[in-house]
C-alpha cells in the first residue's frame, strides 16, 4: 500500500513540473522564439512600420525625415544608408536605443551592413527627425522602424525608403572687406557683401537675405532670379547697414524660397563685418596702442632725465611692449625712445572671451627728438586680428622736424604731420595726426574694453596727447 501511494505520489510531482515547465517558456520563451514573435506581428499587421515617409534638405548639412504617427508605437528607429561615420545617439534614452541595437533581429539580418542606425525618437504625434551629418553631393536613403513593448517589440523598416541628393549651398559674407561701389556710414563702417550660389533646383525662384546681431534673424532683403551677379557667378547683396558698429560681427543666411514665398532651403549663418576708413581705423588702432603705452612707467617719470633706461610690460591678453630711452652725445643730440610690440592683443572683440583678439600689434613705433623736443616719429606697426592692416609713424630718424615724413614732434608732444594708414584691402591714405586722438572716455565705446584695465586710466597722462 505505501508503494502505490509513492509512486502515486512520483506521478503528480512529474506532472506537475511539466506543466510548471510549461508555463516557465510562455512566461520568458527563449531568444529564437521572441525573434520569430515579432516578425509574426509585425506580418501579421498587428504591429507594423510606418507606412510612409518625407524628407526634406533644411540646409546643406541638415536633412529633416517625417513619417506616420503610429498611435501604439513607444518609440521610433531612424537608420540611414550610408551610415555616419561613428553611430549618432539622439532622440529616446540612448541606454535603450543601444539595447535595441544589440537584441533586435532586424539589426543583426544578414546584408544589413549598408545601413546603420542615426537615433531614436520617444512616440509623439508629427514625429520628426533631423540628420545633421550630411555632406553635399551626397546621396542618403532613410527608413523607419517602430517600437512597442505591449506589440511584440520592434516593426520591421518601412517598405520603401526615403531618399534624396543633398544639394550644394554655398553662402559667403565678406570680412573686413573694401566695397568700392559703396559709401561707409557715419561710424566709418563699410557694408558687407553677401554672396551665393543658387542650388541645382528648379523650386527655387527666390531668395529672402537674413542679418542678426546676436538677437535673431531679420529680413534684410527680398531678391528674385534677377538679383545682380557678379564676375565669379554668384549672385550678391551689399548689406549697407547704417547702424553697423565698430568692433561688431554680424551673422547672415540666405533662405531659397519657392514660388509661393515658403523656404526650400536655409544656408548656415555665415560671419562678416566691414570694412573701417582709415580715419576710424586709426582711431580704434590708437585706443588700444596708447593702453599698450599706459602700461609703461618710465616714460611718465620726472624729471625727463628719470625717463631714461629700460623695461618690458606684458599686454592685457598677449605679447610685450618694450621700452628703451637713451640719450644721444650725453643729451646734446638729443634724445630716441625706442618702442617694440610683439604679439600685443589688450582686449577680445566686444570683450567677449570667446571671441577673437580684437587688435594684435607687431612693430615699433619710435620717437626721436632735439634738445628743444623737436624731431619726427619713424616705425610701422603691422596689425592682425579683427581688422588687419598697417599703421606708418614716418620714415625719416631725423631730429629737425619733417611735416612730410611722417608724424612730427614739437615740446615733447605731436604737432604735425600724418599717418599713412593702410586698412587691408583698402588703398593707403595720409591721415592727419590730430584726427588720430580718441576722446577721453572712448575706450569703452566700440570694442567693450573694460574700464578698470590700468592702462586705459594711464594712456590719458600720455605727454605727445595734448588732451
């Protein structure tokens, strides 16, 4: 009898673990079986891809993709072909897009090499995408997947992909450049000139010319396919813009419209400024050259015998400024004041650290006098930076004062003569020496210097400035 009840016993326990067994594989059925679940939704129209695609060039390194909304769907695979260099991760939780990757059969279909995944998107109604590692010339295919964790997983791709050839959008603003057929403004500000090439497509019918100064894009202009062109075939504006700023950068696109006025396409912002007269140009050079100066110490000792010897001052961002005065046959020839800049930058464009150096100076600018305080200025200053060019003090060493050589020196001060100042690009131009002095207080004006700097309080005590 207690045979019977064991085995009877080893019977229900077997079965019963079978059944348990059972229902441990329709609980977590293996790999293959999820693999072969999905695709049988996905077949079976219980859970399916989007059904279709458009796709659209926004610039010309940015394609944006749309498809159908799936209501059911919890997120979105975006992959092109060829696929970027290095797998983009934008959109859902990149955590999950990798888990994907790597547990989706549709990603692991043998000749899939050709494609690769760009980002994800979280399910929202319009879902779009925007790619933008592209390059002109190029040919890109895109495809879309949908996810749902309640629908068996992911869909497979969309039918048919979405294509398109990036077209070549060529945008340039001029820099500093001299516009002879324009006038400056009031401030001594050329315009800029923007160019561009038309893209190879037939939609395009018009062009809308953008400016912003750091707030925002504006229309500026409104041209057709009879906007002038110039030598090289680019059609062009002069952006004559009376409200442009010394020391300012402006930011431009161009936006290719179709006939009914909407954009087919907006060029990345290109960065141009214009040109300064040579007036205004010396001014700005002459704000940071007398900080530089301001930096110095012997040259504002007394008696004029404790300006005599040597010292090396650092500028505010780079480089040096050297000073040497010495007498000439123990002071009875006079006397030279030798000055040196290298590599001298003060201040950043508008004082904004992530820009660039606003004036960097490299040369000399010297002085040679009689015992009477009279004599010539010599040397040339070569500037880069946001405005390159040249600035000549003379070329005569001469201790009889020369009005046609150069900037001249009387009782210690400048008295006369000019400047040869040279804007690259711009043709020289003889500027008179006492058009050169900027107001007291100007500094700040134009270039955002900062008004604590000690060489701006000092450069005002500078004694050939007769403020």
């Amino acid at each position: 009898m207690k045979n019977r009840i064991c085995s009877l016993f080893f019977i229900l326990l077997t079965a019963a673990l079978f059944v348990f067994s059972s229902c441990v594989d329709l609980l977590y059925p293996p790999q293959e079986l999820l693999s072969n679940l999905n695709n049988t939704v996905s077949k079976s129209g219980g859970f399916r891809a989007p059904a279709w695609m458009n796709i659209r060039q926004l610039s010309e390194n940015e394609i944006q993709i749309e498809w159908e909304y799936i209501e059911e769907a919890d997120y979105y695979v975006i992959e092109r072909s060829p696929p970027p260099e290095g797998t983009t991760q934008q959109g859902a939780d990149p955590a999950s897009f990798a888990r994907q990757i790597v547990y989706s059969p549709q990603f692991q279909q043998p000749g899939n090499e050709e494609w690769g995944p760009i980002g994800t998107l979280d399910n929202t109604p319009m879902p779009y995408f925007n790619d933008n590692n592209v390059k002109p010339g190029y040919e890109y295919q895109y495809r879309v997947s949908s996810y749902s964790d309640a629908h068996g997983g992911l869909s497979e791709f969309t039918e048919t992909p979405a294509s398109v050839t990036i077209l070549d959008v060529i945008v340039e603003a001029s820099r500093y450049a001299y516009i002879p057929e324009a006038s400056a403004n009031d401030a001594g500000v050329y315009p800029v000139k923007i160019s561009w090439k038309k893209p190879n497509s037939d939609d395009i019918t018009s062009f809308r010319i953008e400016r912003s100064d750091g707030s925002g894009f504006s229309p500026i202009a409104a041209l057709g396919l009879n906007a002038p062109v110039d030598t090289e075939g680019f059609y062009y504006f002069i952006d004559e813009n009376e409200f442009a700023q010394v020391g300012k950068k402006y930011d431009y696109r161009v936006c290719f419209l179709n006939n009914s006025k909407d954009d087919v396409l907006v060029s990345a912002k290109k960065t141009g400024w214009g040109a300064l007269t040579p007036e205004t140009y010396l001014i700005e050079y002459n704000k940071v050259m007398n900080t530089a100066l301001g930096r110095l110490t012997y040259m504002y000792k007394t008696p004029d015998t404790s300006k005599i010897g040597t010292e090396t001052k650092n500028g505010g961002l780079s480089g040096t400024i050297y000073y040497k005065a010495s007498l000439v046959s123990l002071g009875l020839g006079g006397a030279e004041i030798l000055i040196q800049l290298t590599n001298y930058c003060d201040f950043y464009v508008e004082g904004d650290e992530s820009k660039d150096a606003y004036f960097i100076l490299n040369g000399n600018s010297d002085t040679k006098t009689s015992m009477s305080a009279a004599g010539n200025m010599r040397g040339t200053m070569n500037v880069t930076g946001m405005y390159p060019g040249t600035v000549v003090y003379g070329t005569v060493w001469s201790t009889t004062a020369n009005p046609n050589a150069g900037v001249t020196i009387s009782g210690g001060k400048a008295a006369g003569g000019f400047y040869v100042v040279t804007p690259q690009g711009l043709p020289g131009k003889n500027v008179p020496w006492n058009q050169s002095i900027p107001e007291p207080g100007m500094f700040m004006a134009t270039a955002g210097f900062d008004a604590s700097d000690p060489g701006i309080e000092a450069s005002k005590k500078l004694p050939w400035l007769n403020w």
